[in-house]
C-alpha cells in the first residue's frame, strides 16, 4: 500500500449491542481499500450530548493510514453505519453507530456535509483524551 496520511476516526454507540458494533466498525475500517487501522484506543463509556434523552455511549478513537480523500472516507463511513442500521433522522439522537472524521492528517476540509478537524474536537474532553492516548502509543517511549 502507498503511504497514507494518518486520520483519526471516532466511534460511538448507544444502541443495541454497543460494544458489537464498535468491533463490527474496527473490523471494516481495517477492510477498507487502501487502508490500515493502526492503533485503537481505550473504548469508554460516556453520557449522551445534546438534548435528547438517551441511554450512554460506548466511544473510542482509531488511528488509520488511508490514501482515501476525505469525502471517499466520509462515503465509506457512512455505509459502515448503515450497515448496522444507522438511520439519520434526529440530530443528536441515539444511534447504533456513529463513525465520525475528526482529524485528517494537516487538512482542513470545510464542506456543507464535512468539516475537518471535526467542529466538535475541543468540546468532547473523551475525543482529547483517546487521542492523547494513541499519540502516545506512538512516542518512543524511554
């Protein structure tokens, strides 16, 4: 495989069999065509955002190395969450998977349906933390 950029990708689950889904995304997104999931984080669970009452959320980051632009990997995302019957109906609803771009390498993508880094990165301290994780994995460590 050409060398990628590295992007960060959120995962999220408060439907169904949450911990089933988020393995079912780490599975496919390793799959995806040019495309390595390098490292995963700590899955946590966390309360819901937003106004909706709703049950809580199983969430982890994925570190990936992809040659998929940013709207292909939008595309592919997309499909993995209608795969386990993702349906987007109520902003900030529950939902059985939520696959979210929120770092892509240096890019800043501003879209009508893609913004990059995520608007939301700086207000999800979970986000902060799963990173921080992953970057470490990735230090020499001494």
């Amino acid at each position: 495989m050409a060398p990628g950029e590295r992007v960060y990708v959120a995962l999220g689950s408060n439907v169904g069999d949450r911990a089933a889904h988020l393995a079912h995304a780490r599975a496919r997104l390793a799959r995806l065509p040019g495309t390595r999931l390098l490292r995963a984080s700590t899955v946590e669970e966390t309360a819901p955002l937003g106004p909706v009452p709703q049950g809580p959320y199983l969430n982890q980051m994925v570190l990936l190395e992809t040659t998929l632009a940013p709207r292909e990997l939008l595309e592919q995302l997309h499909a993995i969450e209608a795969e386990r019957g993702r349906v987007r109906s109520v902003r900030w609803g529950p939902r059985t998977l939520d696959l979210d771009i929120v770092r892509y390498g240096d890019r800043a993508v501003r879209e009508p349906e893609l913004t990059i880094p995520h608007p939301e990165l700086e207000h999800r301290d979970f986000w902060l933390r799963e990173i921080a994780e992953l970057d470490a994995e990735r230090s020499p460590r001494g």
